[in-house]
C-alpha cells in the first residue's frame, strides 16, 4: 500500500495538468512565481492557501524533484519565511521526509531504464556509484550540503534497493542541520548566502576525508 500510495501522487499530479485546465493555469502560475527570485511574492503565494498552504509545499518540493522549479533549499528558505523559524523548520524536515520517501519508492518500482531516463545517464552513474561505495554516509553528505544536494539521489538509492530505514535516516541526518541553519540565518541573505557556502565547503570537505579514508582502509585490506 505505501508503494502504492506514494507512486500514484505523481502520476495524479501529471495527470492533473494535463487533463484539468484550471490545475495546468495554477501550476503554471505557481511556476512563474517560484522561478521569479521574489522572495516577497513566493511567500504570499504560499501564504493564500491558508491551513492548506502547507499542503500546498509539500507537494511542490514532491514536483520539484520532477522538474526543479526550485531547489530545496530555497523552498526551506520560504517556508521559514512564511511560517516563522520553528514551524518551518518543521514543515521543511515533513516535506524533504515525504519527498524523499515518494522518490525512493519510485527509484524501487520503475527500475534502472526508466530511472537513467528521468535523470540522465551521467547523473545516474555517478551516483549510483556513489552510493554502492559509500552507502548512507553519501546520503548524509548530499543532504548537508546545499549545492550538492540532489533529489535523483532518492531515486538512485531505490533503484539499488537501500533499505528505507537507512536512507530515510541518512535523510534527515542531513537535512535537519541544514534547515536549522537556514532558519537561524533566514532574516539576513549576505549571511544565509555566507552560511550556505561555509556548510557546502565543509560537507565537500568532510566527504573527501570520507573518501580517503575509505581508500586507504581498502588499500589496508588489500582490497
């Protein structure tokens, strides 16, 4: 049921667009607000909805995986601006878990064809080998780091048949920091802008040392 569920809003939300006018008018619109770099105006579209604007945001970051309207970090970024720093870390952390999940279940059902299809050869081979070498801790840095980040690592980590508990975890393990960090930093953009490029470089740095460290203890083991 839960594969069931979390593939079929996809499909839902394609079909949507293009067999109701209305819906293809507002996903439209929606689009050309997210992409207009207005924070001001991206946050009072979100605020419209009301008690279903965060309903509303966790299905554009499920879109966004899709088609990369925006990246997730600057939908974190709106969400703490439209619902303050404690409720949008919240609805940031619900929306990333709900995301990810949709997109480790679609990586298990559809297979490595379609999967390479969605996000490209190159994309897909270099994370998937990513993942078969470093497993969760790949998951943890890719989260981290904000420009480093990328949703196909969801699909890839169920296309390779992860176990859920482990890639969830690695997931928020990750996002979580990053989310708080953009929430304490939000109200100042040199700083935000500051903050997210000193985490970026930590997380790359952490993931070298990561991967020497996996190199050596091979080289150790005679592997």
């Amino acid at each position: 049921m839960k594969r069931i569920l979390s593939f079929s809003v996809p499909l839902l939300l394609i079909a949507a667009y293009f067999l109701w006018p209305g819906f293809q008018t507002e996903v439209n619109e929606a689009y050309q607000i997210f992409t207009s770099n207005d924070r001001a105006a991206v946050t009072e579209y979100v605020r419209q909805f009301g008690i279903w604007g965060p309903v509303v945001f966790i299905l554009v970051m499920i879109v966004q995986m899709f088609l990369i309207v925006v990246p997730s970090w600057l939908l974190m970024i709106i969400a703490v601006l439209a619902y303050g720093k404690v409720w949008g870390v919240v609805l940031s952390v619900v929306a990333v878990f709900v995301a990810s999940s949709v997109g480790w279940v679609i990586g298990e059902v559809l297979g490595e064809a379609t999967i390479t299809r969605m996000v490209g050869e190159k994309t897909e081979k270099k994370l998937e080998n990513v993942l078969e070498k470093y497993g969760p801790g790949a998951v943890v840095i890719f989260r981290l780091a904000p420009f480093l980040s990328n949703d196909a690592i969801s699909f890839i980590a169920g296309m390779l048949k992860m176990k859920y508990t482990r890639f969830i975890a690695a997931t928020l393990v990750g996002i979580v920091p990053l989310t708080v960090l953009i929430a304490l930093f939000s109200d100042n953009t040199e700083t935000l802008k500051s903050g997210l490029v000193w985490v970026g470089g930590v997380s790359l740095l952490l993931y070298g040392g990561y991967v020497i460290w996996d190199v050596w203890g091979r080289e150790e083991k005679g592997e």
